[in-house]
C-alpha cells in the first residue's frame, strides 16, 4: 500500500464515519477509483479505532458519567431509576446484535458483502429510507425517554451496517426517525452505540490488515491518527448540522452516488470485485 492512498483513505474515514453516507462504502470506492484494489475489510475496521476514538474524546464526560453510574447501580437501588442508568444498559444491550451478526458473517462480510453492485443498491436503497423516515417520523422522543424496546431495535438498526453500504449511523438514524426520535438525540445515541462494537472489531481485525501486501504498521498508525482528526471535526459538524436541517442533503447525495456507481459498473469501467 502506497502512502498516497494510506493518506486519501485514513482521510475519507474520518469524513465519511458518522455521516449517515456510508465510509465503508466510499473507502471501497475510493480504493476501486484510484487506486485500482480494495484496501479491505481489514483496514476499515482498523481506521475506524480512530473515527471511534474520536467519539471517546468528544463524549468524554458523557461516557465516563454513564460508566460511572452503570458501575454504581450494582450496590445502590436508587441509581437503577435514573435515565443514565438505562441509558448504559441499552448501549450494552444494543451492541449485542452486531456482535453475533459480525461473527456468524464474518466471511461474507469480507468477501460478497465488499461486491460494488451490492453497495451501490445499498446506497440508493437505504438512503431512500433514510429520506421516508425524516418525511414521516414525528421527532418527540429525547434520548432519555428511548425505551428497551427501541434501544435493541436500534441494536439490530446498527447491525445492518455490516452490509457495506447501509452505514451505521445511517441505520441507527433511520431507525431512530421511524421511532419517534429526535434528530439529536437518535445522532447522539448512535455514537454511543458504536463505540463497543467498533472498537472490538477493530482490536479484533489488526493481525488481518498487515497481511499480504496491506500496510505497515507505521502506515497504520498514521491513517488511524488521520481518520481520529477529521473525525472529531466531523462529529461536531454533524451535532450541529442536524440541529437545524433535516437528513435529505445525505439522502440526494447517497442516491447520485449510487446511482453514479450502477451507471460506472454497467458501462464497464469499474471492476465489482
């Protein structure tokens, strides 16, 4: 792997992360485009210790309160009322889908699910219902009022992320929408959903990304470092954004992009595999 495209891919991670546009679909496209190979399944999850350490840095005393008071409950009956409190169950409780889904799939996930047919109808598909949940959800629900029910609804939301494609925050978001939530609060929540699950496959993929002709571990570490940069930027660009707008700018953009993507694969110019 060349530093260039150590430096455009760690790059495209970190802004494409937490926009519910897919950044394992664009690192795959990126790597077909201009560099001709795919960088892998391997490298994504890796970079993503970065975007996700980013996420750790940013919600830094909103993860150590919801630790702490998980940890709490344990001994003291009064903190298992508190919205905190719940909130951590269901994060632990959401991340549980991904997790089985990630192993029992793990092959395909790495093989057919990296196909560019499948994630360019990934990207039209999902965005679309990306743009009906914004036109029908009611947005009421704040994040502390989020049931058990919708938190492992949201788990399996998040799981559908696997698919290169769908996105992970674009699932959670969608889903979210569907359910009544507020663009905030689904945005928030699927942060924290993340984070378990991301950094375990992450830990778990590092023996795979150096193997073949992949990167070195120094090349690693700086497309890791890269993508964590941009990605702090980009999550507080996105809490921002989706305090005042809606999601249809991301649902036009997956659409072209797909459609783009299926116009490139027929005429023969990209390789799907």
């Amino acid at each position: 792997m060349t530093w260039l495209e150590v430096l455009v891919l760690g790059l495209v991670q970190g802004l494409t992360e937490f926009l519910p546009i897919s950044s394992s679909a664009h690192l795959r496209i990126t790597s077909e485009v201009f560099f001709g190979r795919d960088a892998g399944a391997a490298f994504t999850a890796v970079t993503q210790l970065g975007t996700e350490a980013a996420v750790v840095v940013y919600f830094a005393k909103d993860i150590g309160r919801l630790v702490a008071v998980w940890f709490r409950g344990f001994r003291t009956p009064m903190v298992r009322i508190t919205d905190d409190y719940k909130i951590a169950w269901l994060v632990i409780i959401g991340t549980i889908p991904i997790a089985v889904l990630g192993l029992l799939f793990e092959d395909q996930i790495q093989t057919v699910g990296r196909n560019l047919w499948l994630i360019a109808v990934s990207l039209i598909v999902f965005g679309l219902l990306l743009g009906l949940a914004e036109r029908v959800g009611r947005q009421q629900t704040e994040l502390r009022k989020i049931t058990p029910r919708t938190g492992i609804a949201l788990g399996f939301a998040q799981a559908m992320a696997l698919i290169p494609g769908v996105s992970r925050s674009g699932g959670t978001i969608t889903a979210g929408l569907f359910l009544g939530m507020t663009r905030p609060a689904i945005v928030r929540y699927s942060f924290l959903l993340a984070i378990p699950a991301v950094f375990a496959a992450g830990l778990f993929q590092i023996p795979d990304v150096f193997a073949g002709d992949g990167p070195s571990p120094v090349q690693m570490i700086v497309a890791t470092v890269i993508a964590f940069v941009v990605g702090y930027a980009s999550i507080a660009w996105l809490l921002r954004y989706v305090e005042g707008h809606s999601v249809y700018l991301f649902v036009w953009y997956r659409v072209a992009l797909g459609a783009v993507l299926l116009v490139a694969l027929s005429a023969g110019w990209l390789s799907a595999v």
